[in-house]
C-alpha cells in the first residue's frame, strides 16, 4: 500500500513539475526543446552579415546587398533563429500564452548569442509599444525579454528613455518601403530620461526582427539623443 502511495506521489510530481519542450509540449530532461523541434529550428550562425546579421550561403565576412545600400542606424544586430513557419509557433506561444515558461528560455538563448559582446554594453532597452496597446495586451513582450535579460547579464534594464508615441498601423502584409514609412516618426526619446543615454552602448530588445523598420528607427533617436552604439538583440530574424 505505502509502495502504491509512492508511486503515486512520483507521478504525480512528475505531471505538476515537469520540463516540457517550448514549442510541441512533450515532455524533456533539460529546459528548451525536444530534440525534433532542435532539429528543426534553423539557428543563425556565420557566416552572417556584419551588420543585419542576415545569414549567407558562403563563409565571407561582408555586408549584405540591403546595409551596403543603405546603412541602418544600428551598428549590429544579432537574432538566435530565422523566422519560419516553424519557429513562428515558438514566438506565437510566447506572444499568447504560456508567457513565464517560454520567455525564460528564449532570454537564455538571447543571453547565449550576446555574450560575448554584452559585457560592453551600459543599458538594455526594450522596443516600446504605444500605451493603447499596451493596455489592450496587457504586457508587452520585449520588456519581458529585456527585463530578464538584466538579470541574467547585470546591464542595467530602462525602460523609459524610449517611447512609441504615435499608434502605426500593423507591420505585418506591408511592404518594405510600406513599413519604413509606417514607423518613421513613431518613436520618440523621453527628455525625462535623455541624459542616460549620452555616450552609452544600447541593447535593443525585441521578439523579432522582420525589415529592421523598426529597429532602425529606434536607433535613429538612441542615437540622436548621444547613444554611441546600438546593438538589435532578437530571438527570430525574417530572413530576405
Ligand atoms: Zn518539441
Ligand atoms: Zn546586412
């Protein structure tokens, strides 16, 4: 009887406090995903662009076709894994549900794919949404990651200094001239706040990085305001 009660307790700790893969759900030894979902993630590595960190089929250490046509106001920008339709179901999940699970693990691969470079960083700021939405969303994804990611990294987490100050229309089905016209002027700097950018390196947030409309105006006012440096830091990265 005491054997069949262990047992039972064992199972039942097991169903209440097991690992599960972030994306399919199935049961795993160690945080992350399943070896299936692993494999079928298709991480980033180099050889890469030097600036947008898009992937290239050969090892050349080069700009692509889109930063040698027009520079971006970012200095790099670094991504853990292309935006699929596989990976997408990772990042829908983290947008809609199961939040506290999937963004620890997704700040553990932001943590491994900028440590080398983070130490010389000042402050880490998440890509902001209008209050509007905010309100209808209830949090907002990037303050989540880069929230976390202070803790995992030391850097300082601020919030404040950047701000969405004008609602835009949805990026998704635009164009890319479509979308660098939707966000040009959306952004603005907190003059509260301004000075703590003079003369720092900025992390920037987000979940993922799609033309780079975006992030390419955030750092336009970081850099217009003293930021000296501007590294994009995302989980997913469109591939073009
Ligand atoms: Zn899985
Ligand atoms: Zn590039």
């Amino acid at each position: 009887m005491l054997k069949l009660f262990k047992q039972f307790v064992s199972k039942l700790k097991n169903i209440c406090f097991s690992i599960t893969c972030c994306n399919c759900g199935k049961i795993v030894d160690t945080e992350g995903l399943c070896l299936e979902c692993w494999k079928k993630i298709k991480w980033i590595s180099d050889p890469k662009c030097r600036i947008c960190g898009a992937p290239f089929e050969i090892d050349v250490d080069a700009l692509c076709f889109q930063c040698i046509k027009k520079k971006p106001h970012f200095d790099q920008a670094i991504s853990v894994f292309e935006y699929d339709n596989f990976s997408k179901g990772i990042i829908l999940k983290f947008k809609h549900r199961d939040v506290t699970h999937i963004c620890r693990q997704l700040v553990a691969w932001l943590w491994r794919a900028s440590q080398d470079i983070i130490k010389d960083y000042d402050i880490i700021v998440p890509v902001p949404i209008h209050f509007l939405k905010r309100l209808k969303r209830k949090y907002n994804q990037s303050e989540l990651l880069a929230k976390k990611l202070e803790t995992l990294s030391g850097i300082t987490y601020e919030p404040r200094i950047l701000r969405k100050e004008k609602q835009t229309q949805q990026q998704e089905g635009l164009s890319r001239n479509a979308r660098l016209k939707n966000v040009k002027g959306s952004f603005g700097i907190n003059p509260k706040y301004a000075n703590l950018l003079r003369d720092k390196n900025v992390i920037l947030v987000d979940d993922v990085l799609t033309t780079g409309a975006t992030a390419n105006e955030c750092s336009r006012n970081l850099k217009k305001y003293g930021a000296k440096k501007v590294t994009i830091l995302t989980i997913a990265r469109v591939s073009v």
